[in-house]
C-alpha cells in the first residue's frame, strides 16, 4: 500500500505541531471563556468579539514562539496582519455562532448563560479548524526545502493574498512556481 506510507509519514510529522497548537488554543479557550463569561453582561456578541481580540495577540505569540519555530520567519507586520486577519475569519465564524443562538434560536443572556457557553464551544470548535489550515498555509511559511521559499517571505503583507498567486508579479508564490517549471 504505497499511498499509506506517504500519508502516516505526513501525519507524524503533522503531529507535534498540532499538539502544540491544541496545547496553546486550549490555554486561549479558557481565557477566552472566562473573559467571555466576565463580559456577558454588556451582551453575548460584545464579550465575543472582546475576547478574541484579546486572546489573538498572546495566541500569535505563543504560536510563533514554540508551534511554528522551525517556519520559515518572515516581516512581523506580514504574519501578525494576515494572522489577525484570519482570527477575524475565526471571530466572525465565532460570534456567528453566537448571533445564531441569540437571534435565531431566541436565547437570552440571563437565562441562557450555559447555552451561549454550549454554542460559543461549536463555534470555537469551526474556527479552531479553519485557523489551523490557515495559519500553516498562509501565515507561517513552510522550512525552505529549495530555496525559493525565502523570497516569498519578503512579501508585503499589505500586498495581500492576491499577490501570493498572482504570476507576474516578482517573487510571488506562482511567479517563483512558474519559474521552477521552466
């Protein structure tokens, strides 16, 4: 079964960055639930967004520091940009989650405390996959294997994704692929 060696040899070495990165999304999730429980009061949509803006700066770090260590390091503006920017995609998956609670189902933030808890962990649960891919997909590059993956991380983050694709643009992701098919 040639297909399966590939795919365990991926998945071993899958694994220490997803234990790391449960470990610090763990740590994340109970600061994020006990500022949410503290702000309820102000509503549950509020405390949401308040605590994934609070949560996003120390999960950057951590996951910089220790999951992804061995990435590639590109511009700090880059990352934290386009990490903050994907926890607003994890936010909104998030607080939507909530808002579907609130609006759709008619809980109330005095009666239904446990059932936003109920409904904020579904939404985590949605966000925290979506982060992962993510993060190792656009956020912190891959180790260079050939060498061309260090002009890729001299990108501009306010470039945007558009340019990681974009094949006439100089040391883009498809340009540099384009060039290796050369």
């Amino acid at each position: 079964m040639p297909s399966a060696q590939p795919l365990t040899e991926r998945l071993r070495r899958l694994a220490p960055e997803a234990v790391a990165f449960g470990i610090i999304g763990a740590g994340n999730t109970l600061l994020y639930m006990a500022i949410t429980w503290l702000a309820l009061p102000i509503g549950a949509v509020k405390a949401s967004i308040i605590a994934t803006v609070v949560t996003t700066t120390l999960a950057y770090l951590a996951n910089r520091y220790w999951t992804y260590r061995h990435h590639t390091r590109t511009a700090l503006r880059r990352e934290y940009t386009l990490f903050f920017g994907f926890n607003l995609v994890g936010m909104v998956i998030q607080s939507g989650m909530v808002a579907v609670g609130k609006y759709g189902f008619g809980l109330t933030e005095t009666d239904d405390e446990l059932m936003f808890l109920g409904v904020t962990v579904i939404g985590i649960a949605i966000a925290t996959i979506f982060r992962f891919w993510a993060y190792r997909t656009f956020v912190f590059l891959k180790p260079p294997v050939d060498g061309h993956e260090g002009e890729i991380a001299e990108l501009d983050a306010t470039a945007g994704l558009a340019e990681l694709s974009a094949v006439d643009v100089p040391g883009s992701a498809a340009e540099l692929d384009a060039r290796l098919k050369r």
